[in-house]
C-alpha cells in the first residue's frame, strides 16, 4: 500500500450518469493491471461539501489506498454529471485535477428515473409514490439533461477528453464498449478481463434500519465493500437478504409521463443527434396507463 503523499489523484472520471451502468463498467476497469479504481467507486468527494473540505489527501488516502502504480487512477461519482444540483463539481475538477478525461454514460431517461426510484428505495430513502417522486427530486430530471451537462463538461476538459457511452450498446455488446473506454482511458484493450459480472438488482430490495446506519459511516461502507470482493457469492447474498427488503416498482401515470417526457425528451433527442444516432434511437412512446 502507497505512502497517501505518492498517491496520485485520479485522471479519469466516470461522471456518470446514475443508474446508466458505472458501477458495472468500474468493475470491468477495476479487473485490468493498469487500472486503479477508487474503492469503494463513488467517493462523492466533488459533489459533498464535507467530503471535499476535508481535502486531497483525503482522496487519496481513504478512496486510494490500494494504488499500487497503475497509471490509469479512476473515480467513479455518478453525481458528477448532474450539474444542476452539484453545480459545485466542474470548478472543483478544474481546479483540482485540471483537464482529466471523462467517461458519461447516458441511458433512455425514462427508464433511467425508473432505475433510479428502485435505487433509491434500495439505499432506504424515504420517498413519495413515483409520480411525485419525479416532480419534486431535482435529481430526476436534473441527471437526464444529457446534453447540457455533455456540452458543460467538453467546456471545461476539451471535446477530445469526453467520451459517451450508450447503456443499451454497453448491455448489448459488453466487451465491445469496454474495450472502446479502455483505449480512450489509455489503457490496453486487449486485456482479457472476466465481463461476466455484473450490477445486478434485479432482486430489487431496499435498506433496512441497519444498512442504513451503514451507509452513514465510510468506514463500514468500506468493510462492506471489501466484504462483497472476498466472501463467497451465497454469503453475500445471505447478508444482502438480511438488510435489504423488497421495494415497490416505479409507476407511471399518464400526468407524470407527459410532465417529465416534456423536460428530458429535447435533451435526449439532442445528445443523439450529436452522437450521430437518429432520434428513434430511444422509443418515448406512453406505456399504457393503468
């Protein structure tokens, strides 16, 4: 383990966004020999006033500490590419890492905000049914502003150190989209890595009490995390078991779609077409409402 002073800061970013696959991707990254992934991924140290004001070193010392040469140092955050609420970000990363390169996965915002509700019930947040959920949590629809955040972040680090990733083309062709982002982060795509893995909460459970209480102390979210990397597959699940319950599915009602499709679909339709995809791309036809 690396003195915390001869730990470098990261130079590649995952900014995001939230439930469009960065946990899977840093798992990917995390497994080449060149590749230092923070542990756990998402230090919120950009986006959380009291995690930045506690320093560098911090960063290094207590998301780093496992670095062991790799050249390629990688931080995860998906709330780095919600600018709207973490205004903050951008000037911190300018000033503290200078133009590093960055990696914004995007998905089909509808499904995304789907996603994210079960995530957030998953993590034991207290919420409102999901029609309201999407009106009154800035981060909804703030995380699907695609191409605003897009343009925001080539602003600032160069077009040329700005990579999208599409979900659906991540889950289609995993290997494909890896190798795409290693040879961006300038590392070596030929690598064999296990892509087997993956963020599977298919199960779709959310926080007891007790995981909760976790979540709050860094250092147990730490444990936990080298927890899940060593103990057997059964065990883990045993204990996911344990301290999470299920959650409720994110429903939509014709009110909510037509309100949240206003404000993201211009976004989306935009990003796409400046990633050469037509516009069909994403399918924004109404489910049928209940």
């Amino acid at each position: 383990m690396a003195d915390g002073h001869d730990i470098p800061l990261p130079n590649v970013l995952v900014i995001g966004a939230a439930k469009a696959g960065t946990t899977s991707l840093c798992a990917y990254l995390d497994q080449h020999p060149g590749v230092c992934v923070s542990h756990p991924k998402e230090t919120h140290f950009f986006s959380n006033y009291d995690n930045y004001r506690r320093g560098l070193d911090h960063l290094r010392r207590d998301y780093f500490g496992h670095w062991s040469g790799e050249p390629v140092v990688v931080e995860g955050t998906p709330d780095n590419s919600a600018l709207g609420v973490y205004s903050e970000v951008l000037p911190r990363v300018r000033a503290d890492l200078g133009r590093v390169k960055c990696v914004y996965m995007v998905r089909h915002p509808m499904r995304r905000m789907e996603s994210f509700y079960s995530q957030e019930q998953q993590n034991g947040d207290s919420l409102p049914p999901f029609r309201w959920a999407v009106r009154e949590r800035a981060l909804y629809i703030d995380a699907c502003r695609y191409h605003t955040h897009l343009l925001a972040w080539r602003l600032a680090m160069g077009d040329e150190n700005v990579r999208v990733v599409f979900f659906e083309d991540f889950a289609a062709d995993t290997e494909a989209a890896v190798r795409d982002v290693l040879a961006f982060i300038g590392a070596d795509p030929s690598t064999e890595l296990d892509l087997s893995a993956s963020n599977d909460r298919s199960n779709h459970r959310q926080d007891t009490a007790a995981m909760t209480a976790i979540r709050r102390q860094p250092a147990l979210v730490k444990a936990v995390d080298t927890a899940r990397r060593v103990l057997p597959t059964p065990v883990v699940q045993a204990g996911k078991n344990l301290l999470r319950r299920p959650v409720t599915p994110a429903l939509w009602d014709e009110a909510a779609w037509a309100w949240a499709l206003e404000r993201v679909k211009p976004e989306a339709e935009a990003v796409l077409v400046d990633q050469g995809r037509p516009v069909e791309y994403w399918d924004f036809s109404a489910p049928e409402f209940l």
